[in-house]
C-alpha cells in the first residue's frame, strides 16, 4: 500500500484549479517504457533482472535511512562525469556548445533542488521536495586520457534515425554518462533512455540516454517548455518510473512507480495542480509537479524518488556505482581546473554540386575548443585560400579538394576533403535520346559521378565481368554497408531540350539476407535535376521487395544470371525537356543483418527527337582515342546541309581556338585535334559543336 502523504484540504478534488498550459500534444513524450517493452520481450531475462534490482534497491533503502533531503552537504555526494555527442548532418541538431551548458545547469539545479521555479511547487509537495546530492560535470579527458570538453560532434546521416543504432562511439559507461543528441526519432518520442537493469549483457542496446536536439537547454534550438526532458530521460537512467508506472500510456490507468512518497495517479498530459482522479475518497492530490511526469510543469523530485536513485547508483548494475567513484572523477578530469584543448577540425559546404559560375559557402564547423586562426585552400578556387569562418568560393569545373586548418594555443588540426564539389560546365555532355550500358570505362570514370556520403561502407563502382546485356554494369556494393548509408550514383548532362514524350528506363537487380520481408529496407530513389545537382526533384522511389528483385543469397549476391534483372520505367515531364538535366540514383543501405550488393544497367532515355535537331545527326560525335597524348580524331555526321562550328574550349567555357566555321554538307565528316600544333598543354578540354540554335560540347582530356 503506497503512503499517502498529500491530502487535498477542499471539499473534494480540483480538476481545473490551474491549467499551465493545454494538453501537450504539440510536445512529444518519453519513449523509454516502449523501447523496455520492446527489449524486454526479445529478453525475458530482462525482467527476472529488474526484479532483483528493484529487491536490491529496496534492501538498500532500508539498510540506509533517509537524511535531510532539502539540505546538502558543503559538496555533491554524488558527481557524475558527463559526455554530449551531437549527432548531426551539419543543420541546426547540430547545437552549439552554449546550448549544452545550459542543459548542465539546468540539470544541476533540478537535481539540486535549486532551480528558481521551485518555488512553484504547490504546498502539498513542498516538504518533500528533495535535493539529490547529484551533479553534472562535463568530462575533461576522454576515454584515452585526451584533453576534452565533453561534447563531441559527429556528422552522420544516423541524426535523421535516432535508435539505439545511432549510439555512436560510446565512452566507457562505467566511468560516463553517454548523451547522444539527434535530429530526428521515430514514433513521436523526444528521447529514452534503459534502466540499468536492461542494459547489462554486452548484447543489449547501448547505456545512456538518446534525446532530440530541440530537447536540450533552453535556449537556441530547444525552449524552456521542453528544457527538463534530459532531467526526466536521467531519472530513468537512475531507476526511476513514471509515477504511474512503466507505461508510456499516461491516463489510462491509476499506477503506482513503487516510490513510497509520490501518490497513486494516471499520469497528466495538463498541468493541474491540485488533480486527483486515482484517490477520490480521501482526496489524495497527485505529484503532477514531479520531473517523471508528463505534464510539462515539472519542479521536482520527492525524497523517496531520492532515495532510489542513490540507491541505483550504489549498485554494482550496469557500473551505476562505478561513476562516481574517485578514480573515475580522476580518469574523467572533471575536478581538474579547466584547461583548453586544441580544435579539432571540421566543415561544410551548402551545396557540393552546382553550376559553372555559382559560389559556394563553406562553414568552419571545428569543435571541440575555440578556433584562434584558420587558414582555408580551395582547390582550382577564387580565393584559393581564406581565413574567414564562413567564405564564398568559385571555382572551376570539375572535382576539387579542400583543405581547412585550425589552430589555437593548445594545438593544430587539420582536415582534407579530396572530390568534396564538383562544378558543372554550363554545356551539356550529351544531347538527344541516350544509351547507356556502361561497357566503355573511359567514358563512364569520365562522365559519371559517384558521391559516398560521410564515407561509410561501400559505394557505387563498375564492374566490368556481367551485366545486364554485356559484360559491365554499375555495382553498389551493400553487403556490409552500414544501416542508413547514402550513396550517389549521377549521370552526364544531357540536352533534352529537343526531345519530348522522354521516358528514363534502367535495369536493376538486387538480392536480400533477409527471408522476412518487413526487414527489406534498402531504398533506391531516382531524382533529376536542370540546375547542375544544385536541386534534386524526386521521380521514383524503389523499395521491399520491389528493389530486391532477386530473391535470398547470403553470400555478397553477384548479378550474373540475366533472368534476375528488373526494368523500371520512369515517364519524364514536359519541364525535363530542358538543355542541362541530370538524374541521381540514390541508394539508402538498409544495413548488415538484411542487405545484399544491388546492380544497374542499360540507363536509357528515349523519346522522339525534334526536327531542328537533325542538323547534327543524332549528335553522333565520337573521339578517339580520348584521354589522348598528342592527337585525336573526330568523328560526326550531319542528317542536313549547314554551317557548322567547332572550336576547343577551356574548363571555363572559353574559346581558345576555332578549328572549323563552314558550311557542311549532310553525311560524315572527321577532323584530326593536334595538342602541339595548337599549343595545348595536357589537361581537360570541351570541343564545341554549334550548328544554328544547336550547341553541343564534348570532354576531350590530353595526358602527359
């Protein structure tokens, strides 16, 4: 039977007596009761093992008599040494270290019982308002003894997940308490976190607590309304329940958390002061006030609620008891004076794929201590170095490199980017209805590009022994790529400004590791875009079954039986007909336990063809051989009689030299590119076809 410690003094219980704010379905909940749900399930022995902890805790509570819960000692009982890992993809989840210092003060004082809105609290509860005696401190060393401030930031596409697979590079949980903060969860959960007892095998999911960016502090992305769901999520990670139970089903069901001095409730998702719905004959008000609730007013813990985290963090469980312990506090550093470490480097661009003759912003994204100097060096750019935060670069078309160093008293560090943007020229590759089969390496290391986001796992390539129709194919290799892994597959330009009723097809086939079908979760979107990748329009999205067309291997699947290959046929809008289009197929990893190599071929666009264009025949233009030392040929027909102009440009588009301005007769036609006699050095060229309207251009590459 629960003590019952807060009678209301009125005639009977007050429902509406003081609504803070309206039912908070605008804000999200906890998710830590489902994911123990969940866990616990696949682990009955999880239950045996909160069973045991909870008579332990109890014995514990026993042996050891409450002291005064609303006075501390000269200093905390109990420090904790702390670690913030932001996980991001460069947009605003990825908070600044202000924001975080917030959130340690916050949590400080809540578990100090010195937040100024304690005064708040309803006098009902205010005798049994407890200090904790925890505390806070972010770490000082990592776990390999280096200098730290306690956060540390990783860019990955794992923000927008948000699961126990996005724990990443997890300290030693005997001697911290992991955060990891991201930009999105699923299932309407701002954060959870295991208690101890669920998280003691090694197989069992990662120990700390995981939690939205816009739930940390209150200020920048997050608000006051929302700055106590980390005091909430770590009341979990201490033992805590919510106070009606281990539910995430607040007013359904009168419950009880097994903490003496918190009343019987359902759970408030309002901020009634003075309800009670579980106790109406003796008019018990329930603790709507309480951190471990719903009602997004909280201002407190109980003493009982005190004494069972102490008790938690007395426990051998999952290393609760090791957290505090003196070599801990000496292994962490968090009773050193704090001493500046050295930056360690970072950046983005805003965009890694635009049109000759865009800028681009990049951001200095170093972390980790403040930066004193910086020098930026842009491969092929206008500036080609810069000391500036946040500079806006041209550059020339092509792949380029960029390098950021980063300084300060404590030490330097520096990071390289080889291929981190690619400029477009402003002419197209190719013009007219396509075929692409990937048979001719040349042009396919010359015109396709291939993008392996964060650098994780496998990534698109050509392979050269089978395919679809031939002997060659384009391969994303996924056998052990990472869950959630991002990979870019970008076609040429091409001119369709003269084509119309255009479809794109491709060929595609893929196997799975997986007999259940619920766990297919490779994804292959197709996007085009008319302004060089600056933007992406979706067309197709490819998943299941529909994907992973070939059935079960679970050996790395190998595309060589042509039976096992599947057309996907996208119709293109009138708005594709246009003279620079490119397409993207995008392929997301559904991870190691389910995913198997997927496999392109014979990408083709057809459609019928507008009368002006015949002037340059099917732009059927070839040159060999290219790459080139010294000479190549070229080779192009015309369906019609007309003047014809073709020059060499550089990587700017500009014209060096005219090799042809005549009229030409309709048929074949050839034309020798001598590099010495023209003066060119080797390097990368386009060679430009106009005829009339028609502007046509190919890459055209000189070696050494």
């Amino acid at each position: 039977m629960k003590k019952i410690t807060t009678i209301c003094l009125f005639a009977g219980c007050l429902f509406l007596t003081k609504i803070i704010r309206a039912q908070n379905t605008d804000y999200l909940h906890c998710g830590s009761s489902e994911k123990y749900k969940e866990l616990s399930e696949k682990h009955p022995e999880i239950l045996v093992q909160d069973d045991q902890m909870r008579v332990w805790i109890s014995n514990y509570i026993q042996a050891h008599p409450p002291t005064d819960h609303q006075t501390r000692s000269s200093a905390p009982l109990y420090i904790i040494p702390i670690v913030f890992h932001i996980i991001h993809d460069y947009g605003a989840e990825n908070i600044s270290d202000a924001q975080i210092l917030d959130e340690v003060r916050i949590l400080n004082e809540d578990y100090s019982n010195t937040n100024s809105d304690t005064a708040a609290v309803i006098p009902q509860f205010k005798p049994i308002v407890a200090d904790c005696q925890i505390q806070f401190k972010l770490a000082q060393l990592d776990f390999n003894g280096n200098c730290t401030n306690g956060i540390e930031r990783i860019a990955t596409f794992e923000t927008n997940i948000g699961d126990d697979e996005s724990k990443l590079h997890q300290w030693n949980r005997s001697e911290y308490l992991n955060v990891w903060v991201v930009k999105q969860m699923a299932k309407g959960l701002a954060g959870y976190a295991y208690f101890p007892s669920a998280t003691t095998g090694g197989s069992f999911p990662i120990d700390g607590v995981i939690i939205l960016s816009s739930y940390i502090g209150s200020i920048g992305t997050s608000s006051p309304m929302t700055s106590r769901a980390l005091t909430h999520e770590i009341g979990h990670y201490f033992s805590l329940e919510h106070p009606w139970g281990n539910t995430n089903s607040p007013g359904v069901a009168c419950g009880d958390d097994g903490v003496a001095d918190t009343p019987v409730t359902k759970g408030w998702t309002t901020c009634v002061l003075n309800g009670c719905v579980c106790d109406t004959v003796h008019h018990i008000i329930e603790n709507v006030q309480n951190y471990m609730e719903y009602s997004y007013c909280s201002k407190m813990f109980t003493a009982g609620q005190k004494q069972m985290m102490q008790a938690t963090l007395n426990s051998s469980v999952s290393d609760r008891n090791n957290l505090w312990a003196p070599a801990t506090l000496a292994n962490t550093g968090v009773l050193n004076t704090p001493v500046m470490c050295k930056p360690h480097a970072d950046f983005h661009a805003n965009n890694y794929f635009v049109c000759d003759g865009v800028a681009i912003t990049f951001t200095d994204n170093s972390w980790g201590a403040p930066v004193a100097n910086r020098i930026w060096h842009f491969q092929n750019g206008t500036p080609s170095t810069s000391t500036s935060a946040s500079p806006v670069v041209n550059f020339n078309p092509g792949w380029h490199q960029v390098i950021l160093v980063v300084s300060n008293a404590a030490g330097t560090d520096s990071l390289a980017r080889d291929g981190y943007v690619f400029v477009s020229t402003s002419y197209p590759d190719f013009a007219g209805i396509q075929s692409e089969s990937f048979e001719n390496t040349q042009k396919v290391q010359m015109y396709w590009n291939t993008v392996n986001h964060f650098n994780y796992g496998g990534s698109w390539s050509q392979v050269n022994t089978y395919g679809h129709s031939g002997t060659s194919c384009m391969e994303m290799n996924n056998y052990t790529n990472a869950w959630g892994a991002v990979d870019d597959l970008i076609s040429p330009a091409y001119d369709l400004s003269l084509v119309s009723g255009a479809s794109l097809s491709y060929w595609h086939s893929e196997a799975s590791r997986s007999i259940d079908t619920s766990q297919i979760k490779d994804v292959l979107k197709v996007y085009s875009s008319t302004n060089c990748g600056q933007t992406w329009s979706l067309r197709q999205t490819l998943s299941g079954i529909a994907l992973c067309n070939a059935g079960l291997s679970g050996n790395p699947y190998i595309a060589s039986d042509p039976n096992l290959w599947t057309q996907s046929t996208i119709s293109l809008p009138a708005s594709l007909m246009a003279p620079n289009v490119r397409f993207k197929f995008e392929f997301t990893s559904g991870g190691t336990n389910q995913s198997n190599n997927l496999f392109l071929d014979d990408v083709n666009i057809t459609g019928v063809m507008g009368i002006e264009e015949n002037m340059l025949a099917d732009l059927n233009i070839s040159l060999q051989p290219n790459p080139a030392k010294d000479e190549t040929i070229v080779n192009y027909s015309l369906r019609r009689d007309g003047t014809v102009s073709i020059g060499i440009c550089d990587l700017l588009g500009k014209e060096i030299t005219v090799l042809k301005n005549q009229p030409q007769s309709s048929g074949s036609h050839s034309l020798t590119i001598n590099r010495q006699a023209l003066g060119l050095s080797p390097g990368m060229y386009f060679v430009r076809f106009v005829s009339g309207e028609n502007k046509v251009s190919r890459k055209l590459i000189f070696t050494n």
